[in-house]
C-alpha cells in the first residue's frame, strides 16, 4: 500500500498543471451555475433556486486524505419588465486537498440581467444574460503535515520531523478579491424543446494567493465556453446534450456527453435521467489525455432533484486507483414562480 502511495503521488504531481491550476469543479457540472457562468445565475423556471453538491475524488488511496469539494447555492429572480428579469445568487465553495489538508473557501455574489429579444406566438423566444461575479476567498494549510528534502536523517534512512525544514510559509493566504463576468443566449422552442449557449471570464483581476511569506502568486484567468439543451424524442422521452470547455492557464479541460430525460408529463411531474460524459484535458501541450467517463442518474419530483455520478478513470492513474475516480452527489429545489404563467427557461 505504501509503495501504491507514493506511486500515485508521483503520477498525480506530473498532472500538475491540471491539479494546481484549475478551479475545484463538479461532474455534473449542470447542477452549479453559477459556478459556471454568472449569467446563468436567474436562469430557471421558478422564483428560486437552491442547490448543493459534494464530490469527494481519490478516495481509493488516499482514504481521510480524498480530494473534497462542497458547494451550496442560492438564487433569485424577479420580474422587472414583460419578459425581463434581474438575477440575483451567492454562491459558497469549500475544498480540502491531499494529506497537508490544503483548503480553498470562496464566496461569491452573483447579478444578472436577463433580457428577451423576441418572442413569436408560433415561433421560439430568445434571450440574452449578462451576469457579473464579486467574490472572496482564502488559501490555507497545515504545514506540520508536510514533510521536505532537509527532514530526510540519511542515518536512519527515515524523516525526522523534528529538523527544520526551513520553509516559512504561512498557514492562511491573505484575504482575496475575486471579479467575473458572463453572457449567456438561449431560445425556447416549447416547453421540452430549448438550446443555449455561454461564455465566462473568471479571476480578472488575477488575485493573489501565495501562501509563502514575501512571495507572489496569481490565480490564473479563467475563460468557460458551454452549450446544451434539450430536444424532443417521444412525448415521454428527451434528450439532454451539454458540453463545457475551460481553459485556466496551462491546463484545458473538455467535457461533453448526454443526458436521456424520462418524464410521466404529470402536473406533479416525476422524471428521471440517466447518461454519461467523457473528459478529455492536456498533458503538457498535448490536449489528447481521455482522463474519466461519468456516469450518473438523476430523479426529479415536483421541483426537488436528486443527481447521483461516478468518474470512471482511465488516466494512468488507475494503474493506482483500480479505476475508481470520483464520487458525486447533487440536490437542487426550484420553487414555483408566484405568477400563474410559465416562465420560459431552458432546460439544463
């Protein structure tokens, strides 16, 4: 087991451009909005929208020590003219990585304009989202969890913890600000029938988060380009393809796939998906590595839905992990808008 440990240690440290650089993000990236684009915060047919998710990665071997990350989120919309709506959302982000119980904690606020640009009794409506993100966040670990090359007692072949291992870093990153921006345009054909696409900036302003004393280090821009939406198969069956690209830094992640929609077409209506996606990000400059297949299912009643998913790896890394990636859990509730008319949303 320990020669497995520090085999994946090694194989996990050669992806760093992949681990270090990127944001913590979620398979069933469709349950975090605002996490993906601002502009999509107010987008949903309801007057709000609650969600929480939990991932937890590498548990196969690094047991205590798996890669976490939980999310919880809250959204609102209002009506402000005919078709026009205001978004409004905060967001919460917490994420614990690897053995030195490196920690992330982010909290955002979200604002959106929702505007329609046309409507047609028989024909589609279209809109346009444009959002804005103000967010803070926080950086830190526990160095005495860490151990370095000058802790190694070449006597007796063993670290010693107690030597100095002459590292200064601190335990928390300073407090930091964090600026977004999005626009997002979907049209609605009916009410199983809509496609969308968007785009989003993340970490404008570049914010600091060394950890080491009278050091500097930046977060990488962030740029996220995604599309879906839902098409008409059988009065009870849809089909729900999505897809996201992000590009953060050296690092570029691509996933895309399919979820298939089952609905009774009830009043209170009971759905249930099932699908899979394919990730595919760069090694180096090669963007050609197959790391993951997600596989998930979702139950919807009414406005409640419960979403289940498992990272199939196929990286080098299952030469360590057996496979095993990443488990996921989602819960999303939409209550209903206080209007006795449908509002027109697409379907995410």
């Amino acid at each position: 087991m320990k020669y497995r440990y520090l085999l994946f240690i090694t194989i996990l440290f050669s992806f760093k451009g992949e681990i270090f650089c990127q944001d913590p993000r979620f398979s069933q990236f469709y349950t975090t909005p605002q996490l993906i684009n601002p502009a999509l915060t107010g987008v949903f047919d309801g007057e709000y929208r609650i969600n929480v998710n939990y991932r937890n990665q590498w548990n196969s071997i690094l047991n205590k020590s798996a890669f976490t990350s939980y999310a919880a989120g809250g959204e609102y919309r209002y009506n402000v003219a005919d078709e026009d709506y205001v978004g409004g959302g905060l967001q919460f982000l917490k994420q614990n990585s690897g053995v030195g119980d490196l920690s992330r904690l982010q909290t955002h606020l979200n604002a959106s304009y929702i505007k329609q640009l046309g409507s047609n009794y028989r024909g589609p409506d279209y809109y346009l989202a444009a959002g804005l993100q103000l967010g803070f966040g926080q950086l830190s670990t526990n160095w005495n969890k860490y151990w370095f090359s000058r802790q190694y007692d070449p006597n007796s072949q063993s670290v010693n913890t107690n030597i100095n291992s002459g590292e200064s870093g601190a335990d928390r990153s300073g407090l930091f600000l964090d600026l977004g921006a999005g626009l997002l345009w979907y049209a609605v054909f009916d009410e199983r029938t809509s496609i969308y696409v968007g785009g989003s900036l993340g970490h404008l302003n570049k914010p600091d988060i060394a950890l080491y004393d009278d050091s500097k280090e930046s977060m990488y821009n962030k740029f996220t380009a995604h599309a879906g939406g839902e098409f008409l198969i059988t009065p009870y069956f849809s089909l729900l393809p999505a897809a996201y690209f992000i590009t953060q830094g050296p690092s570029r992640e691509l996933v895309a796939g399919s979820n298939i929609r089952y609905s009774n077409g009830d009043w209170r209506e009971f759905s249930i998906r099932a699908g899979g996606f394919a990730r595919i990000n760069n090694r180096l400059n090669s963007f050609n590595n197959f790391e993951s297949t997600v596989v998930n299912l979702s139950f919807e009643f009414d406005r409640w839905m419960m979403g289940l998913s498992y990272d199939i790896n196929f990286s080098d890394l299952q030469a360590v992990t057996n496979s095993r990636g990443a488990f996921e859990l989602s819960l999303t509730y939409i209550a209903r808008e206080r209007a006795r008319y449908r509002v027109k949303c697409p379907t995410f």
